[in-house]
C-alpha cells in the first residue's frame, strides 16, 4: 500500500503546489494535517539508500533538498488517489 503522506506529496506535485525540488518546510507548508515528526523525517526516511532500508521515494538533489523518484506507476498511482479510495474501487487485494 502507498503510503497517504506519500499521496499527498504526489498529488502536491503534480499540481504544481509544490515545486521540486523542495524541502522539509516546503512540504509542511503544502501538505497539511501531518504531524511534526512527519515533517522533519518522511523525506529523510524514505530517501534512496536511507539507511533503514525504508521504500525509496525521494531523491536527495542537495542539502535538504529532495525529488520525488518516479516509479512506472507514478502517474497511475497519483490520478487513481484523486479519484478515490482504492478499496472501494476493488483495487487493493482481498486481505487489505
């Protein structure tokens, strides 16, 4: 399952909302409702060869700044969030 920070900071940037490269402010000020330990880590925690060996989503392009990485489902994933909830839509399996 993709994550929902995830989700919001796709369908961020896709909208243009949030310009990337960007940083941990300006996904707390684009994306809100998340708490402050969501901010400070998500980006880090899932950026490509964290140490925790959490999904790769972002890509480090300088200092405290990051990409999103573009999966092949990229823009399925982000044009399906937008249209609502994949379990109602029959598109997670059967034990989710």
């Amino acid at each position: 399952m993709v994550h929902r920070v995830y989700r919001a900071i796709v369908k961020a940037v896709r909208s243009r909302a949030l310009r990337e490269p960007f940083s941990n402010s300006d996904f707390q000020d684009v994306c809100l409702g998340f708490g402050a330990g969501t901010y400070q880590a998500f980006l880090h925690k899932h950026s490509k060869n964290n140490p925790g060996r959490n999904s790769e989503l972002f890509e480090r392009v300088g200092p405290g700044q990051f990409k999103c990485i573009r999966p092949n489902v990229f823009v399925r994933l982000s044009t399906t969030f937008d249209r609502g909830p994949l379990k109602s839509r029959g598109m997670l399996g059967h034990n989710q």
